[in-house]
C-alpha cells in the first residue's frame, strides 16, 4: 500500500482511535479501519459498499464525476479507438500494452483454446432447449472445473495462467453454444483464422450448410463491445468472484459465480431489460408515459441503461458505443431503426429532465449496446451473455491479482444483528 499520509481522529464512547490515512496514485484517501474492531470493539456499517474500499488494485481506474475510465492507466476511448480486444486483455492481465512480439504470442495462446472438451457437448445436452443462455452458462463455466484439472491448482503460477487463457479462449465458444442449443441448431466449432470477434460472430450465426463471410464492419463494432466491458473495478460481479476466489476456490467456479452475479437486471441484465423496454415504449410519443413512472416512487419500473453507482456523469462507454450503434445501423441500412429513434429521443428527454439531471442520471453502456447487437442479429437473450464472455478477462485479471497478493484474506464481512437475542427452545407442543 502506498505511504501513510495522514490520520483521522474517531472518537466515540469513552474511546480515541487514530485511524491511517493513505493516498492512492488517484482518487479519493482511505481510512484504513482494519484494526477498528480489534482496538474500539465497532463494526463500520456500510450496505452496498457505497464508502468501502474492499481492496487495493492497479487494474481499472474509474472518476465518476469526471466520467472518467482509464485500464492502467489508459483512456478507455483511447483504447476503444486504436486497440482491439486480445490486446485490452493483455493489457489487463498483464499491466503493459504488448510488443508486437508478446501480441502474437499471447494471441497464438489463446487461439490455440479455442475448442471446449468433446465432452461438454453432452453436458449442453443436459439442459432444456428452452434455458436462458446465462442459466447454461453459469452451470457450464462451474463445470470446466470438472473438465481442466490441470489448471485447478491456484497456488501454482502457471496453472493459474493456463486457467485463465481457457477462459478467455473458450468464453466465446461456450456463450455460442449455449445460444445454437436454445435455437436448435448444431454447434459451430471455432475457426482459428479469423479473429476473436469474427469468430464469435461465426459460432453463433453460421450453419453448416453455408458460407458465413463475416462482416469486417461488424466484427469491429463486436470487437469494441468486447473491449467496453473488459473491465470496471471492483462492481457487484468482479466483487463476487474476488470474494468466492477469497476462500481458495478454483477459478472456474469464481468465474461461474460471477456470471450468476452479472446476470441480474441491476448489472449486466440491464443491456436485455433496456433493449425491451426500448421496444415496449415503442414511439416516441409514449416517453413521457414512461419518464413519468420512472419518477414516480410507488412504482418500481427504472429507466433502463440509465443510472450508475459510480458515474454520476456520462459513462465515457456509453458515448463510444452510441457512436457504434450509428455506424452500424448505417451500415445494415437501418438509419431509421424505430428502437435506435425512441432511445435517442429517450436520452433527450430523460437528460432535460430535472429529476434525471439533479439525480444525475445518464445512460450507461447498456442503453446502446443492445440497439448493436440487436441490429445484429442476437435475440435478446444473448446480451448478457455477450457482456460475460467480454467481462471474463476483467473478473480473471482481478481473480489473479487477488491471489498473487500475499496480504490477500478470506473476504468475511459482519453484520448489524438486528434479530431475536438469546431465548429458550420451547416445545412443540408449547407454542
Ligand atoms: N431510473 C429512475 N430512477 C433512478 C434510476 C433509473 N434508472 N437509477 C437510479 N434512480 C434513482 C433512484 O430511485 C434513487 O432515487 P431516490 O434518491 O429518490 O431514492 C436515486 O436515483 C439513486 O439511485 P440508487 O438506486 O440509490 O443508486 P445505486 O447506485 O444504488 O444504483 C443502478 C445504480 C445502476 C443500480 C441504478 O441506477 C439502476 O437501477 N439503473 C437501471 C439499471 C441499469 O441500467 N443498470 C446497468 C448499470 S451499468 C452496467 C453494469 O454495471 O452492469
């Protein structure tokens, strides 16, 4: 950890704790509490961890209020603009961009991964044609660890890698093939000369009985959906896996937990939810119907793809990924798409409203991503599922620092016990 640069005063009770204060290389001081309990006998109270810094990392730096995104170091548009996806996922797993050397190399790895176990097959075969791709994902990923137990052994550096480029490689092809089985049609194996986004494109939209000639275009804008959800810093489901990778559990399972976390429509279900609510408004004449009931409180119905933790000005991934859906309706000819119309007028509307503005509420990455890979081709069900196979490398590159870092404890919060105290068993008969 960085140097003590200061000391917060707490006093409470009949006691005086002198608390550390450190300065990260950015963002906001911490106040390190470690020894709160041990020397006061109090617990922090914080659900939702909206003040809590559960770790230290050098990965992603994220400045809400600039809406500022940066993946060691460098701007997420940056990026977006210039790099490609192997190469952002190199640049997260290992803290540099690549020589163009280390790039192949890293690429021919991963390529190399591509295929799942024969075997897995079956296990897709276990699953009811009509589960949501994310169910078969959960329960697929979980199960790599029973297939890869060469790559189980968390304490031994190069299993660690080995496990974390099949993820990389195999997310893809896993995420396709949950999509072809809940479409009945057969699985499409990877093909190793194209790129990571054609290829992913390939698997789901190829059939055996045609050509499928992937178009550059849309691999570019797949590619840069990719690399706009590597990574965000500790959110609910990279939180998830660094707590079940806590414990000792392979990462497989982390990874699976982590696809379970992201599923809900608070994370990465949002880009599904938001996509149907686009289509559900329908005309833009239905907005203020619809702004209307995200303000009222007695109604639980949110703005879809607006709103974030720890943005609270534009999420500098929803500007690229605008520009993305323009390009790409362009390109399919679908300039007019009604969805891409009510969710431009949407964004007007909601940014001209006061309780959005003074709430500071603006769409995140999920409220264009969807228009994308809907114009695309994918049902709705496959955009979560685009977003986990994207985020993989994120929650792997934190799983891995987590686990090289020789501090690093069991993740075991408290709670403020607000139940029964101690009281008597009575029988049955008694009660
Ligand atoms: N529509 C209407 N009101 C909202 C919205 C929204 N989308 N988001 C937040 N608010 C209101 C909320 O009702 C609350 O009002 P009040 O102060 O009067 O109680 C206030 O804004 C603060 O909201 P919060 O729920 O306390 O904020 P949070 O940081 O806990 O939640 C969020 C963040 C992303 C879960 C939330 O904004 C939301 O539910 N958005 C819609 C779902 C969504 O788009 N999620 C994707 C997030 S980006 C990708 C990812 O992380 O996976």
């Amino acid at each position: 950890m960085t140097e003590q640069t200061a000391t917060a005063t707490l006093s409470f009770h009949d006691k005086t704790l002198e608390l550390p204060i450190y300065s990260p290389t950015a963002g906001p001081d911490v106040i390190d509490i470690r020894r709160l309990y041990a020397d006061g006998g109090v617990f922090t109270y914080d659900p939702g961890f909206t003040s809590t810094a559960s770790c230290d990392s050098t990965i992603t730096y994220i400045d809400g209020d600039a809406g500022e995104l940066l993946h060691r170091g460098y701007p997420i548009d940056q990026l977006a603009e210039n790099s490609h996806y192997l190469e952002v996922c190199y640049l997260l797993l290992y803290g540099e961009l690549p020589t163009a050397g280390q790039l192949e190399d890293f690429e021919g790895r991963v390529t190399r991964h591509t295929m799942v176990h024969e075997q897995m097959h079956n296990f897709f075969r276990g699953f009811r044609r009509d589960a949501h791709p994310m169910a078969t994902m959960v329960g697929v990923v979980g199960a790599m660890s029973a297939f890869y137990h060469d790559s189980l052994d968390i304490s031994d550096p190069m299993q660690r890698e080995i496990a974390s480029v099949r993820m990389i490689a195999k997310l893809p092809t896993i995420a396709a093939m949950a999509y072809k089985y809940s479409i009945g049609q057969p699985f499409v194996y990877p093909d190793n000369t194209l790129d990571y986004a054609s290829n992913f494109l390939r698997m789901c939209f190829a059939v055996p009985a045609e050509d499928y000639p992937v178009n550059p275009i849309l691999s570019r804008a797949m590619d840069r959906i990719l690399m706009l959800h590597a990574d965000h810093e500790q959110n609910a489901s990279t939180s998830t896996v660094r707590l079940a990778g806590s414990s000792g559990a392979n990462p497989f399972a982390c990874v699976a937990a982590g696809i379970a976390c992201l599923w809900g429509p608070a994370h990465g279900g949002a880009n599904q939810a938001c996509l149907e609510m686009l289509k559900e408004i329908g005309t833009p004449e239905r907005i203020p119907e619809f702004i209307a009931r995200a303000k009222d409180r007695d109604d639980p119905f949110r703005l879809m793809g607006f709103g974030h933790r720890v943005y609270k000005n534009f999420d500098p991934r929803a500007r690229v990924m605008k520009q993305s859906a323009d390009e790409v309706l362009d390109l399919l000819g679908a300039e007019n798409n009604p969805v891409l119309h009510v969710a431009k007028a949407l964004e007007t509307a909601a940014l001209a409203d006061p309780y959005f503005v003074e709430k500071k509420l603006y769409p995140n990455v999920d409220f264009y991503s969807g228009i994308i890979l809907d114009a695309m081709g994918f049902p709705t069900s496959m955009f979560t599922p685009v977003f986990a196979l994207s985020r993989t490398v994120g929650w792997i590159s934190q799983w891995k620092e987590m686990i090289g870092d020789t501090r690093q404890k069991i993740g075991r919060p408290r709670q403020r016990y607000e139940g029964e105290t101690r009281r008597d068993y009575v029988d049955v008969e008694s009660r």
